[in-house]
C-alpha cells in the first residue's frame, strides 16, 4: 500500500487481532471495524457495510449455513443477525494461502479496494490478424494489457480463522 504496510494491517484496522471462526460475534467484529473507518482526512466516518462474506472453498458449507436466512433460532439470544445479509463468494485459491481465514469486503461501489486499469486507455481485446501470401491461411493474435492494483485498504476485513 502507499503507505508501506501491507493490505491487511493492524494500523488499518482491517485485521482482527486474532482468528476466530465464523460467528456473530468475530463478524460482528469486522463489521464493526468497517463501520468505524475514516476517510482520508482520518476523522469523517465512512460507515462502511459488509455485503460479501469471502471464504475459502474449505469454509465455503459453512459460511452458507451461517448466512442462511431459512434456520430460525428457538430462543432470542440465538438469533443471526447476519443471515440473509450477507453474499458468500468462494474462492478456492485462498485454500493455497489458508484454508481458515476469511474476509468481510463492502461493496466496490461504496469503496473500491482493487483498481482495474488497461494500457493506453484499451477498453477490450486487441485484435491483429495476417493473411498467408506462401499458404492459404490467416494468422489471428489477440491480447489484452491489464493491471490490477489495491488501492484501499478500508473495503475490505480480514479475519485469519480458525
């Protein structure tokens, strides 16, 4: 990041001091700390809310469960604040990384952490194609220069596991 530390930060306040498993109460962490990011001016709250409950493809069965907004709980207490609110995306190359942690991101709308950006202003494919003078044929090359970039650091919660 521009500021020399890494994405998931405890000086960002993204990172959960220590992993903990799925449940309302390490969301409810996250969720909190989202609510309570500023702005660049370091003081203006932002109040960010988590949409997107990001798991590994090991924790993906049980994040569906938690956000399952069909099990009703029998006693008050018991209640999931978050069922139905949140979307589970399963990434299986996070597995590689760590099958345990999980991430809280808000939608990119309200705050973007990654930046897509294309060469020269390229908006799609780059086509090029030859036609063969010594044989009948046609060469077709295509490509496409793209570059993704963190570039805010408040979007996003990370949550090691456990």
């Amino acid at each position: 990041m521009g500021d020399g530390k890494a994405l998931f930060h405890s000086d960002h306040g993204n990172l959960a001091g220590s992993g903990g498993a799925i449940s309302v109460t390490t969301i409810g962490a996250g969720r909190t700390a989202m609510r309570k990011q500023t702005a660049i001016d370091g003081v203006t709250l932002i109040n960010l809310t988590p949409n997107y409950l990001i798991v590994p493809a090991a924790k993906e069965t049980l994040a569906d469960q938690f956000v399952s907004a069909t099990l009703m709980a029998s006693e008050p207490g018991k209640v999931n604040p978050f069922a139905g609110r949140l979307q589970v995306l399963s990434e299986p190359r996070l597995d590689a990384t760590s099958g345990t942690a999980w991430y809280l991101a808000t939608n990119p709308a309200q705050c973007p952490v990654l930046l897509y950006a294309t060469l020269d202003g390229q908006t799609g494919p780059q086509v090029d194609q030859e036609i063969g003078f010594d044989v009948d044929g046609l060469k077709i090359k295509c490509r496409l220069d793209v570059a993704f970039k963190a570039a805010d650091w408040r979007g996003i919660y990370k949550n090691p596991g456990a």
